[in-house]
C-alpha cells in the first residue's frame, strides 16, 4: 500500500500502518500496488516505411513493481503500455545504422537485454527472450498482383474462381455501395468526414486498378469482344 499524508509526502511502511498509525498519521488517500510478477509480451515492427519487408520482433518475458512509491508518483496507471515503451526505445538505440539481418539484430537485441531493464515508474522488466523474423509487407501492388489469377485454371461459374477483371468490379461495386450507404444515412456532410473521405479515395483506387492491372488498359481474364 502507497499512502499519501496529509503533507503531501509518499510512503509504503512495510505491511502498512497499524490502526493507531492510521488514526494518528490520517493519510488522505491509500493506493493499493500489485507487486507480484506478470507475464508479458509484446511485437514490434521495424523498417521503412516504404519496404518489401520489415523486421518483426517478437519479445516476452515479465515485469515487476519494485517500487511502488514511483508508481504513483509517476501516475502510471498502463504498467504495460510503459513497458513497451521503454522496448521501443531500447530497440532504436540498439539497431544499427542500414539494413540487417534478422539474426543480426536477434543477436544485438539479446546482448543489449541481457539485464533487467529498468522502466521509469518504478517497473522492472526481466527475463526477456526475443526473437526477429523478416515478414513481407503487403502492399498496394502486392495486392493487385494476388488479384491476377490464371483463368485458365478456373471455372466461369464459380465466382472463387473469378478473373481480375470480375473481382475488381465486385469492390467497385461495394466501395460505391459503402459511398451510397453514408449518404443515405448522414447526408452529404458525411463525405467530408475521414470514414467519407476514406471510402471515395479506396472508390478512386479501386476505378485505377484497371491500368494497373495491364499497360494497354486491358484487364488479364476480360474477354477482349465485350
């Protein structure tokens, strides 16, 4: 237990205060800590933005209050969004200047966690383990590319098996729906809100992907006489 006196001073005796100490020191406020250890786990993913792929760094281990007067003193009420906090940190100042592996940087998080790390708060993180693996980020063309099946291999009444050119008017067909659904509801105002103004950009997106698809405007799957 935490107690904060009437003079503005901070204190946890020990097993706390005895009912005369109660009476007499008349502490204003009791903040009831949790000291014991806890799981805890955490992914990070780092990179530029703009990567194929990025490196993920998967951490766990526990935490701990060791001490309790700073807990509150600090007013950290999310011990495990400090945590992470103090990873992300520690994970920067770590990596090193351009590109590495994932094995390279597994290997200079480890060193660099070897001991306890120490939170502002007066939270301790331990037995830290971690593990890095690089995983391909999905982009806009990444996603064009899974659309672009062999309609070779497909059958025309089996809409899984539909070509680019059908799946794309399928989300055309839903991103206006989306648009027409906003409207009805809310108005023309609604468009100017970011839920609006996301369903016209992913629309706008959507009516691209036609070019994107093939250079001549032609779509992989459409038949050339429609």
């Amino acid at each position: 237990m935490v107690f904060h006196g009437q003079s503005g001073r901070l204190r946890a005796p020990h097993g706390g205060y005895t009912a005369g100490e109660m009476l007499f020191l008349g502490p204003r406020t009791a903040y009831q800590i949790d000291t014991s250890p806890h799981g805890f786990a955490a992914t990070f993913e780092i990179g530029p933005e703009a990567a194929a792929a990025v490196l993920r760094v998967d951490v766990s281990g526990s935490w701990l209050v060791v001490d309790p007067v700073a807990v509150v003193a600090h007013r950290v009420s999310d011990l495990e969004y400090a945590c992470t906090t103090k990873l992300v940190q520690r994970i920067e100042a770590a990596m090193p200047p351009g590109s590495a592996s994932p094995d390279e940087v597994r290997d200079l998080l480890r060193t660099a966690w070897k001991a306890d790390l120490d939170v502002p708060g007066g939270i301790r993180l331990g037995g830290l383990q971690v593990e890095v693996t690089s995983v391909d980020v999905l982009t806009g063309e990444k996603m064009i590319q899974l659309l672009i099946t062999d309609e070779d291999d497909g059958d025309p009444a089996d809409p899984a098996s539909a070509g680019p050119g059908h799946l794309i008017q399928e989300i055309q067909s839903l991103a206006e729906e989306g648009l027409a659904a906003l409207t009805a509801e809310h108005g023309d105002a609604a468009l100017d809100s970011a839920v609006g103004r996301a369903l016209v950009r992913f629309s706008e997106m959507v009516a691209r992907m036609d070019d994107v698809l093939s250079p001549d405007g032609d779509r992989s799957g459409d038949d050339p006489a429609r």
